[in-house]
C-alpha cells in the first residue's frame, strides 16, 4: 500500500437463520458507506420482500 492508501473497511450482512451472508468492501467507515452498503446488500437476491 502506498502513503495514500488505507485499508478497506468490510460490510457483512447476514440473514438469520437462512445462511444468507453479503460482503463487501467500502472505503471507510462513514455513514454514507454504510448505507450504501446496506443498500447494496438489499438489492441482491439476499432479501425478498414479505
């Protein structure tokens, strides 16, 4: 990693008891990141609505 570089920060969603998981990496730990991420893992196949 160079001077600039910093480590990434990883998002893991899990699904009760389904065995569901959905990860991945974001650039910090922000809110913004977070929510992108939960928006993220929510658009996949992971959750389907009630």
């Amino acid at each position: 990693m160079g001077a600039s570089a910093s480590a990434p920060q990883i998002f893991v969603a899990v699904l009760g008891a389904s065995n569901y998981t959905f990860a991945c990496a974001t650039p910090r730990q922000t809110l913004d990141d977070w929510v992108d991420a939960l928006v993220r893992a929510s658009s996949t196949s992971m959750v389907c609505p009630v």
